[in-house]
C-alpha cells in the first residue's frame, strides 16, 4: 500500500470534524431532491456527486466521505432514473473504495486492517425488508439480480435504462466483494486465520440462508454463457456488457477461491458446524457442464482463469477414467497421483481400451474440447508449473489427438482441436 494511501487512513481518525462539515455541506445539495426526477433534481445530484470528488479524489491528502455520504451515493446509483447518474455515482464510488479502503494490507505486514464501522452496502443481519429507507442489498436481492441479468432487453427506454443500471450495480457490488474478500485471503494464506474469511461479506453473503447455492452456480453459468447480440445493441451496452461478464467471472473465482480456503481450514481442524457446509462451487460447475455439450465450450470460451479452468477439466475428465488398482510394472492403468495433473490425464488416452471407452461416454467432441482447453489453460500457467514439463505436455496432446483417431477412424477433429494441435507442435519446435 502507498504512503498516500496510509495517509489517508490515518486521516479517518483525525478528520471527523471535517468530515461532519462535508456531509453536511453535501447532503444538503440534496435535500430537496426526495425522489423526484426532473431536471433540476437531477442537476442537484450531479453537483452533490461532483462536490464529492473535488473533496475527496481532487486533493493530494482528501477527506474521507462519511458513511451517511456514501449511503447517498449508493441510492443514486440503484435508483438513478438517468443513466448518466447511474454511470457517475458508479465510477465514483469505486475510486472512493481504491483511494480509502475498508480492508487492506499495510506496506511491510502480514497483519490486516479493518477500518471500524466503515460503510458497506451489504447488510446481513437479517432477509426482511425494514423499510423503503433502507437501500442496503441482502443476498437474496444479490440472487436476484444475477438472475436478472441474463435476460434480454426490449425496445422500451425504461426497460433499456433499468438493465444497464442492474448491469452497473453488479460491477459495483462485485468491486464491493473483490476489494474486501482478496486481502482476507491473502493473509488467510499465510495465517490460517479463519476468522478472516469467515468474516468476508463474500462468505456472509452466501451464508445466507435464503440463498440456493446452487440455483446462484447455475445462473451465474446461464449468464455468462448467454448468446448476446452485440450487433444490435449499442456500443455502450455492449462495453456494459463485457463489463458484467467480467464482473461474474471475478465472482466465480472469488468462490471457488473460498471454497478451496474453507477447505484448507477444514483440514486443520479450525472450523465448527457454524461455518456450515454446502457443497463446492467446482463440484457444481462440473456437473452442469457433465449434461450440456453447449454450456461447456461456451464456458471453457468465457472462462479465462487459467489455474481453475485446468483444475474443471481435470475433474470432468478424472469422472470417467478407470480407478486407479494396484501398481504393477506393467500395469497402464493411471495412478492417483498421475490424476491430479493434465499430463497424467492425457497418458490415460495412450491405452487404446481406456481411450475408446472415454470417448464413447462423453462423446469425441467434447473429448477434444477438454484436452484442448485444458492444455491451453497448462500453457498458460507453464511459467509456474512445477510438474511435467511443456515438452512432455505437448508431446502427450499430439499422442492424445493420434490415438482417437487410431481407435476409431471415423472420428474427425474438429477445429478447434486442429487449433490445439497446432500450438503444440509451434511450442515443440519452439524449444527444440
């Protein structure tokens, strides 16, 4: 963290009066306001959103908003009624989270800091409404809205605006998430503090009793592997648009990341029955993509992660290979450990017996799609790998690709295998 940014932080403490003095500078832009949408209040609100950056972002040393002046904001932007307001309480909002964090690292530490009573715009005390002053967002309203955003747009304006700004305030509320959940589990890692990540809005929020786990794993996959006409909408939906995607593929992550932490901590036997059980989001997503030849290559296309992607293509395919039995010399049959890498995935498709059978269960394409992929996805994280090396990865692809064919002639590759193949004979000769 920069020393501006720890300067900032320790302004919190010594700047109440200042802050106090802003707010009540600000918020009186906006008294008069209510919910009214003309042009005059919206005139007000953008002057409110403009005062707030000349105070807080404009200056070397600013003055932190207060959690009242962010409330402000957040309602602009669930319930701005023009999208330029939407838009500019969006972006302000997240260079207000960068320049004054609530969760964060200091510069030379292993320890995080949580700034005390700092505002969030998630509330998981409790599912039930109290009232329309209450703007906060609870996870079934989460849940809501990433089912809300598959869906298309139709010709009305006011159709058009509330889909962008659904679009707007899942980018937010994943920044929201991000900024919170990466710094808890960075020191989760080097402390095995659970109570760091037990405490993360992320886990808060899927804790949550009224969300379905996994109708919230299903949807995310609808979304992002929804078709999208991006030739018949305009440009800046279309850039909203890979914004949103972006956003839920970040999400995603960030579960299957706390997911594989939980599990860490489990295995130290630093979790109780309070940290509840559900199943992992990587068990789910495999099985969806197991029945639906579409969902998953459009998903392996979306899906760009490397170090996650490999580790679902591992999993699809170590469900159809033969159990490991008892080591012989001989014996073709893969081992357990030789199932944990994509190398040892591919050795299994060296024996014709195990390769026939594979591909007849899941089908040559996917057969294909999986292999390519996942090689793709090795390629990418080769730097780190600490395994088989490149050399030998591509020369089991290319032995892979050769032996479906071998088994059954009729098979054809499809292009993108043929794409595969190609990178890894351009790596081969790359290093020869």
């Amino acid at each position: 963290m920069s020393k501006e940014t720890k300067a900032n932080n320790s302004s919190r403490a010594m700047n109440n009066t200042y802050g106090a003095s802003l707010e009540a500078n600000t918020l009186a832009m906006l008294d008069s306001t209510g919910a009214k949408d003309n042009r005059d209040a919206n005139e007000d609100r953008l002057q409110y959103l403009e005062a707030v950056r000349a105070a807080s972002l404009v200056p070397e040393t600013g003055i932190p908003p207060t959690n009242k002046m962010y409330q402000a904001m957040f309602r602009i932007l669930r319930f701005g009624r023009r999208l330029e307001l939407v838009a500019a309480s969006f972006h302000l909002l997240t260079q207000l989270h960068q320049r004054y964090p609530w969760v964060y690292i200091p510069d030379g530490k292993h320890e995080l800091e949580i700034v005390d009573e700092a505002w969030s715009p998630f509330n998981f005390g409790s599912d039930v409404d109290s009232g329309e002053k209450d703007i906060s967002v609870r996870s079934l309203l989460f849940q809501e809205l990433i089912q809300n955003m598959s869906k298309g747009v139709d010709e009305s304006e006011e159709s058009d605006l509330k889909i962008l700004g659904n679009m707007f305030l899942f980018k937010y509320l994943v920044h929201v998430l991000k900024l919170d959940f990466i710094p808890r589990n960075q020191v989760f890692e080097e402390t095995m503090n659970w109570s760091l990540l037990k405490e993360s809005s992320l886990n808060l929020l899927l804790a949550s009793r009224r969300v379905n786990f996994k109708l919230l794993m299903k949807d995310c996959l609808s979304t992002m592997c929804s078709p999208f006409d991006a030739d018949g909408n305009s440009i800046s939906l279309v850039e909203l648009h890979k914004g949103m995607l972006s956003a839920m593929k970040e999400l995603l992550v960030m579960i299957i990341e706390l997911d594989a932490s939980k599990k860490k901590a489990d295995s130290e036997g630093i979790t109780n029955r309070g940290d509840g059980v559900r199943t992992p989001a990587l068990e789910i997503i495999v099985d969806e993509l197991t029945y639906d030849e579409y969902l998953l290559s459009n998903f392996l296309k979306v899906f760009d992660d490397p170090k996650w992607k490999l580790e679902i293509v591992i999993q699809y395919l170590t469900k159809y290979i033969p159990k490991p039995s008892v080591r012989t010399r001989r014996s073709n049959t893969p081992q357990a450990d030789d199932l944990k890498t994509l190398n040892g995935i591919l050795k299994t498709f060296s024996n014709g017996t195990n390769a026939k059978n594979i591909t007849k269960k899941i089908g040559p394409a996917v057969v294909q799609i999986l292999i390519g992929h996942g090689f793709l996805a090795q390629l990418a994280i080769s730097n780190t790998n600490e395994g088989d090396s490149m050399t030998e990865i591509c020369n089991s692809v290319i032995a892979a690709f050769t032996n479906l064919r071998r088994v059954d002639q009729k098979i054809e590759i499809i292009p993108f295998g043929k794409e595969v193949l190609f990178t890894a004979e351009m790596v081969l000769k790359a290093k020869a």
